[in-house]
C-alpha cells in the first residue's frame, strides 16, 4: 500500500482536490482533480472525493484533509456501516441524502485504508 495525502474542498458551484504521494523513484507527486457542478456543498465534497479516488489504481493509506463535517462524521461514527446494514436508510426509515454518492465512495475506498483529518476552512 503507498501512503498518500488527499486535501478535499468543494462549494456548491465546484469541487477541488489535490493529491501528493512519493512515486517508487522518490519523487514527490501532485495531481489536482476539480470540476464544476452545481449541487450542495456536500454533494460536491462527496464528488471531489469519490473521483480523485477513482483515479488511484493500487490500494493506498490516504489521508484525507478536509473541512467537511459530513463526510468525516458519516465515517467516524460509523454511520456508513449502518446506512448500508440498513439498505441506505436513516434511523427513520427515510432514503438518506446523496445515496447513490455514498454508496458509490464506499465502493471505492474498499480496497484502500482511509483515515480523515479535520482542517479548518481558510476564510
């Protein structure tokens, strides 16, 4: 597994993130992934991520930086596990916000080894 650094950003207008990793050679390696969408500022979080880790082809241990709570809550309290366990649904039985998003990052990130950093957004 090669250690990686994603940092995640995204308003509802755009999302941004910025991968650096050292390459078998030594080198340090950067890559920014961005696009523009008009959604929430969560789905676009949820969709800056889900495509800079579809562009990794080898599982990683990425960390990934980022100022958004959603994300990070739905992995620290295990609430994915959960949604999932109860086919995607709330506590209340109600479809959860951007599904098929979160369902597809969690395909995603299966082979690799995540762990989320909280950063304050720079105003």
């Amino acid at each position: 597994m090669y250690p990686m650094d994603l940092w995640l950003s995204a308003s509802p207008s755009n999302y941004w993130a910025q991968m650096e990793f050292v390459d078998p050679m030594g080198r340090k390696r950067s890559r920014i992934i961005s696009g523009e969408r008009m959604a929430t500022g969560n789905s676009n979080a949820l969709q800056g991520l889900i495509e800079a880790v579809k562009v990794l082809q080898t599982a990683c241990i990425i960390d990934v930086h980022t100022e958004s709570d959603y994300i990070i809550s739905a992995f620290r309290n295990g609430w994915i596990q959960t949604w999932k366990q109860n086919g995607w649904k709330s506590a209340k039985g109600e479809q959860i916000k951007n599904c098929d998003q979160w369902q597809q990052l969690q395909e995603v990130l299966a082979k690799h080894s995540v762990k989320f950093v909280k950063i304050e957004r720079e105003e």
